[in-house]
C-alpha cells in the first residue's frame, strides 16, 4: 500500500530534476576545476613511454623517408594546381560515355471491372 506515495514521490523528483532550470556559471566551474592543491602536481603518465621513443623520433628524422613524403607532398601540390587550373579554364578531358537513356515510365494499374456476381442488385 506504501508502494504507491513512494513511487510518487520519486516521480515528482525525478520531473524537478529533468525541468528543473539552473543557470551553471561555467566561468566559476572552470576556475574550481582548474585549481588544484598546493603540493601535487600533473602527473603525465606517458613521460617514461616517450623518452623510450625520443632517441628513435631523432633518428627517422636524419633517415631518407623524410625527404621521400616532401617530395611525394610537392607532386601531389603540382598535380592539384594543374587539376584546379584545368577545371576553372573549362578545359575538361572528352569522354565517350553516351549520354544516360531516360527511362521509361512505369504503366499505373488500371482497376479491372468488378465481375457482374459481385455487383450489387439494384
């Protein structure tokens, strides 16, 4: 018999909770979250991981791929100009495709006549 005013309750709980309009102060949130405790600082959990992978950054750097992606960048460049240069001078390449055939229509059903058993008598 409880069961009911309980449920009840938590109904009209849960609808202030959903409608319910606060104005957030984000301002203030942001400050609050950006404080932090004297004494303890950030700790980056991937500092060990990345002076493991320093020493190998430096030398792919003095490797040859790097000049490799430069050049592939700079003729990639050089074919985009081009491609731009043609599309804005109308200069498109012929193609021999025929044009698309325009397709014919479909036929509506017509509604058959109703057979003279089925008609109704007058």
């Amino acid at each position: 018999m409880g069961r009911g005013r309980q449920k009840a309750k938590q109904q009209k709980i849960a609808r202030k909770l959903k409608y319910l309009t606060t104005d957030t102060d984000y301002d203030e949130l942001a400050k609050e979250l950006s404080e932090q405790e004297p004494g303890t600082g950030s700790v980056d959990p991937f500092a060990d991981v990345e002076d493991q992978y320093v020493d190998t950054d430096a030398k792919s750097a003095d490797s040859t791929s790097a000049p490799v992606a430069d050049d592939d960048l700079d003729e990639y460049a050089k074919w985009a100009a081009e491609a731009a240069a043609k599309a804005t001078s109308g200069e498109f390449p012929k193609t021999s495709a025929k044009p698309a055939a325009p397709h014919k229509p479909i036929p509506m059903p017509k509604p058959r006549p109703i057979p003279s058993a089925l008609k109704p008598k007058q």
